[in-house]
C-alpha cells in the first residue's frame, strides 16, 4: 500500500493539510494493545495503515497468529515479544489475504518458530508462490525506485511535471516519503519468502488448548481469497482487510460480494474486533457502515449500469458524498484518500463486475 | 476395532499369548510413501493400517491403530524427521487410539480429523470402548472354548482357516486390552469440514472428505501427483466393515463414486492388503447401491418393519462375491455386511421419510 499512501500524502501536501503523526520512517515501531485474554495486537504506530496488523492468540498448547506484516525487523521483533509473553510455540500463522502487508514477515516469525505452519486460502497460497521471485531483491526495489522516481525528480528539479513549482509544504512530503522508499529499499534486502504450507477451503477450526480459534473463508471481498478468525469463546473477530480504518482499502475488490461478506460477519455479532488495520474495536458500528457502503456502491452501481458503458460513464452516476463525510468526519487527509479508494479502484471493481470484464488481481 | 455383532458368552480367563511380531509389515510405495499394512489373517478382530508420508523436512501419517508404539519405532527406522500431521480417518479406536502415542514420540504432531469427530468420541465411540473392553475378553474366551472343542461359532467343526483366524482374533484381543483401557483419549487440533490440502514442494497431501460411508466422520488422504490413496475404513478388506448405527450404507455408494472419480492407481485400504486395481472398491460401491435399492424395493412392496425388508433383500450372490468359498469370509460378510448394512440402509431410508 505504500505508492498509495505516499500518493494520499503528497495529495495532502498540495492541499495544504497536516498529514497525521508519520513522519520519520524506520525502525518502525508498534504499539502492543492486550485485546482480551490471551490475544494480542501489534499494531505499526508511524505509518499505521502500511503494515497489516499482527495478532497473537496464545493457547494453553500453541500460539497462532494472525498476519505477520510488512516489515522483516519488526515481525522478528513482534516474534521475540510473543516469547516474553508465553511460553508456547506460536505453531501456526493464517495469512489473511495474499497483499504483502500481511505475510512478508512469515519467514521472521519461522526464523523463531522453527515449527511453524502457514495457512491460507487456496487464491492467496497461489498468489504469495507467484510472488516468489519478485518480491524481495532487485525486483522489489525496481517496483519502489519506479514508485519514488517522480519524487526524486521534483526533489531535484524543484518543479512538478506539469512545471510548475513545488511549495515548501510538498516538498517537505516528499522529502519524508522519499525516505520511507529508502528505508523500504533496505528491507528488500531482508526479505526471505515463506510460503503456505496447509490451504482449506472454507472452514478450519484450531484447537490452540483452551481456546479455539474458527478460520472461515466466507466468499470473494478484498480479494478472492479473504480469511478472517473467529474466537467464538470471546466473541473476537480478527478480519484481515476486509475490514480496514480509518477508509476501506478496495483496490481490486468484489464489491458486490464483499458486502454479502460484510453481512456474514455482522451477523457473527463480535464485540471486540481487530481489522487488517487501524485500531482495536469494541462494538459493530464501523464494520455496519462498510457494510452499508458497499451495499449502496453496489446498488447504485447496479441501478445505474447500462451495457456499453464506461467506467468513467459509471462513475459520473455514483454517489458516495454521504458516505465520504461520514468515514472522514472532516477530516480532509481521510476524505482524500476514502474519495480515491472509493471514486476510483472500488468504481472501476464495480465497473467489471458488471461488464463482465473482471481484470484479474495482482496486475 | 471389530464391531461386535456376536454376544459373548463363556467367561473365561485369557490363555493365548501375546503376539510374537507387531502384527503389520512395511511396504514402500515409493517417493518415501510407506503403508503399513497388518498381517493378520481376516477375523472378526481387526487393527488397522497406517500411511507413512515422508517429505523434504517432515512426515504426516494416516490413523493412528493400536499398534501405534511398534508403528513408531518402525518409522524411526524409516526416517528421523518429526511427524507435523496425523490424521484420523474417523472415530473408532483402531484409527485414534493412537494418538497419544504419537502425540508423546513427536510433541509437535498436529492431529487432524473431520469436525464431528471430536463429539463422536465423547458419546457414541466412548459407548463403543466401554462395550468393547466388557466383551472382548468374554468372546475371546469363547473363541478359546470353541476350538478346544474343535467347533465354529456356528458349532460345525472347525476349519484349518476357522482356528488361524480364531487364534488372531484372541491374539488381537489381547494386544485391544494391554492398549486401550489405559490409553489416553487425544482430541484432534485440526476439525476440518471440506478438507485441507498441505503443501510440500511439489507433492500435495489432499485430506479430504467425500461424504459419510463408513461413518459420517470418513475423510481420506490422496497424493495426485502419485496417484495414492488411503481410504480409511471406506474401503475395507476382504468384506467392508459396517455398523447398524455407525454407518450409513445409503451414501456409501456415491462417496465412493467420488473417491473411484480420482482414479486412483493405488488404495490403502483400512483393513486389508494394498490395492492397485478399483475392482475391489468398485465392487463395494456396487454392494451398497444394491442393497440400497432392495431396501427401496422392499419398502414399496410393503415390508414394514426392518425384519420384513430382511426376508426380502437377496445378497447370496454378493456372499459368493465377497466370501468365495471362504467360510471364514462368508461368516464376516454375514456379520459385518448382511445383518449391519441392511439395517443401516433401513434406518437412513426411513429416516428420509420424515
């Protein structure tokens, strides 16, 4: 997600809005927030929408975690902290979806559990074995160099590419998310790749000792390979990105059946839940009004759509203001980005489920 | 486990000795797979077999039999990587008895069985071992009394085949109560409902269920690159095994149209030797659908009661099939086929009904 957020920060920057407390980059830092008794968040303070959360929920027999992040020092950090917290190995990690965020740190987590074992979807096992030779190395820092270079350009030249000047408040922006790139480039070096190891297809109940944990793929959202973990004894919901705060992270989504996803998971009737990012919730009402957005994108889409159309036809017809003030509360950094996570990827989804010309994800 | 269908009688004290070998045999199926498959003659007591699955960096292991402690040493001999997955093909104690013992020679072992398994265990298969560790000794001893007298069960005189089979089964009960009644009940980590699919390298472990059979807890292990299957005791030989009340003989013939649709080159059955042909399994399939139908077939013409629609469901050549000329094979296909599979179909049929 990075491209993205630097883009939102840059897009802040012009704007002339103070962007929230991120501004040094690397070594991350987490914050541990104790979620209930034996689970445990680790959730990246700097750039806290960048790097998927982490979850541990600690057995009497074994430890599993849910998502291990985006950066190898901290996920062998988060590791090296769950020794301290229990005693117990963590032997399993369920990888949420297949976005790098989320399972780049596999490798560290095995480095301290030798006996670990990862699971996953079927789509998201495909999609991380495919990522393989790409994601770390000069393959990874060619996609980062290629993300940055505008950056370093109006850095240099002092002039943005249509040529007009950078003001102080861009290019202080760009200067901090160039650095992030700089530190990203390092941790390309760091990466080493950790498969899945056991896939299901719908349902896997984990017996931990003492605590169960439930990991249900309930249909196409985020992306076609969504997990989530249910803690039934404590009615906790861990939901990778399928649910993500402070704006929902719909980059090559199924709208339409995420909602249906989204309506699975209400009626879970959880009341602690810990999204793929952003902070630790105690009661339902963000997880409805995702919902309800994804319901009213979808019924809009659906009402508006004639064959033919184009997307940007399609967009011109959808109408998510309500929402965008409502996720934003006027806040401008979140309205920016909810206006283009939605206005555009989530139109576009929409655009192809309805064409019947779904691109597929990963390109 | 055998399912009993014969009330013990006599009650005598044991007097055959214990089994001199571990009662299986390695076979290797090649690309580190290794079945270890029992020896014994066929009899109404059975242990089961077990799959060996070596890997690059690990091991799984199909069931979990009494013969679980002589299994690990000879899978030391094998390899000494530890075993990550055992899996239960179901509840009954020849396939999960086991566990403990695995579970303490490789404290990693993560136990997989299909979801109900886990309430199975605490109702219906501790009723089973109770039943069981009560009327084993008693039928052994009458096994015993049978052939001091030179007679079968059915008090005819006994056969060359009758007392090998006779002697195996008091063995096996022997080696049931030196195991079990102190053996500690491990629950599975993993319930899987459709299945899971383990990943390594370019070998994939498919454990999968198919539909209830044997019981309504059956999953199956199969290797698609090796063409290997282990069927848990939805394939048993020389005559399926079938309880009353455990098994539900009307689904019975498409779950194993579903396992003959992999194309499997070779079966691991529960009980019996390796299989490398689906005649046998085809044959199963064919046994169940029949009596299926003749259940169905009985009821329309107005058999009411489940010993009317005994008088009229015909398995004697499905006997001659299944038992040959074996009086051995026709007793089991008598007890573990005719009296069980019929009544299952019944109940499963009537339970439609409703």
């Amino acid at each position: 997600m990075l491209g993205l957020i630097a883009f939102a920060a840059l897009a802040a920057a012009d704007a002339g809005i103070a962007t929230p407390p991120q501004k040094s980059w690397g070594p991350y830092t987490y914050d541990t927030v104790k979620v209930g008794d034996g689970v445990y968040a680790f959730i990246e303070t700097m750039h806290s929408i960048v790097s998927g959360n982490v979850i541990a929920v600690i057995g009497t027999r074994s430890i599993l975690v849910f998502d291990t992040g985006q950066h190898p020092p901290m996920a062998h950090a988060i590791a090296e902290d769950i020794k301290r917290l229990s005693d117990k190995p963590v032997r399993y990690i369920a990888v949420s979806h297949w976005h790098d965020d989320h399972w780049v740190g596999n490798a560290d987590f095995a480095a301290v559990y030798p006996d670990v074992q990862v699971l996953a979807h079927p789509f998201t096992a495909a999609q991380i074995a495919e990522r393989r030779a790409t994601f770390a190395g000069a393959p990874c820092k060619a996609l980062l160099e290629k993300q940055v270079k505008p950056m370093r350009d109006e850095l240099a030249s002092g002039k943005k590419a249509d040529g007009s000047p950078v003001s102080d408040e861009r290019r202080k922006a760009l200067a901090v998310e160039a650095a992030g790139f700089d530190e990203q480039e390092k941790e390309c070096d760091q990466m080493r790749f950790r498969g899945v190891d056991l896939t299901f297809e719908s349902k896997l109940a984990i017996d931990l000792g003492g605590r169960t944990v439930e990991l249900m793929h309930l249909g196409r959202g985020n992306t076609a390979g969504d997990i989530v973990a249910w803690l039934p004894e404590s009615k906790t919901l861990l939901t990778g990105d399928l649910l993500v705060h402070p704006f929902p992270f719909a980059t090559q989504s199924y709208i339409t059946e995420w909602a249906a996803v989204m309506h699975k998971l209400d009626a879970l009737d959880a009341t602690t839940i810990v999204p793929g990012h952003g902070p630790v919730m105690h009661d339902k009402r963000y997880l409805e009004d995702v919902a309800a957005l994804l319901d009213a994108l979808s019924a809009q889409a659906h009402a508006a759509y004639r064959p033919g159309m184009t997307a940007d036809e399609l967009r011109s017809k959808v109408d998510f203001s309500a929402f965008s003030d409502r996720f934003s509360h006027g806040e401008r950094f979140i309205k920016i980005n909810f206006d283009y996570m939605i206005g555009q990827p989530a139109i576009d989804r929409l655009w192809q489920e309805l064409s019947g010309q779904w691109k597929p994800e990963g390109e | 486990m055998p399912i009993f269908a014969l009330a013990a009688a006599a009650a005598m004290t044991l007097a055959a000795p214990a089994p001199p070998a571990p009662g299986f045999k390695i076979e290797p199926l090649g690309g580190g797979i290794y079945a270890a498959v029992r020896t014994d003659p066929p009899g109404l007591m059975v242990d089961a077999n077990s799959l060996f699955i070596v890997n690059e960096a690990d091991v799984i292991v199909v069931d979990a039999p009494e013969a679980s402690a002589d299994m690990i040493a000879a899978l030391r001999k094998l390899t000494d990587k530890p075993v990550t997955y055992l899996v239960n093909t179901h509840w009954h104690d020849d396939h999960v008895i086991g566990n403990a013992a695995w579970r303490a020679a490789y404290p990693g072992v993560r136990i997989v069985a299909e979801a109900s398994l886990r309430a199975y265990m605490a109702s219906t298969g501790a009723a089973n071992r109770r039943h069981m560790i009560e009327g084993a000794p008693p039928f052994a001893a009458q096994m015993q009394a049978q052939m001091d007298q030179g007679k079968n069960l059915r008090g005819e005189p006994i056969t060359a085949e009758e007392r090998a089979s006779y002697t195996s089964d008091i063995a096996l009960v022997r080696r049931y109560m030196q195991v079990v009644p102190q053996a500690e009940t491990v629950l599975p980590d993993l319930d899987v409902e459709d299945g899971i699919v383990l990943l390594r390298g370019r070998r994939r472990i498919e454990i999968r269920y198919l539909g209830r059979g044997h019981t309504a807890a059956d999953l199956v292990v199969w290797l698609p690159m090796e063409r290997i299957v282990a069927t848990g005791d939805l394939v048993v030989w020389p005559v399926p095994l079938v309880g009353a009340d455990q098994s539900h003989v009307r689904d019975w013939p498409q779950t194993l149209d579903a396992l003959l649709a992999l194309s499997p080159a070779v079966f691991v059955p529960g009980h019996g030797p390796v299989l490398r042909s689906a005649d046998y399994p085809r044959a199963m399939r064919d046994l169940f659908a029949d009596i299926d139908t003749q259940v169905d077939a009985a009821r329309a013409a107005g058999a009411g009661t489940l010993q009317d629609v005994r008088k009229r469901v015909d398995l004697a050549a499905f006997r001659v099939r299944f038992g040959g000329d074996s009086k051995v094979r026709q007793f089991l296909f008598d007890n573990y086929v005719a009296a069980p599979a019929v009544e299952s179909a019944w109940r499963d049929s009537v339970v439609t009904d409703h």
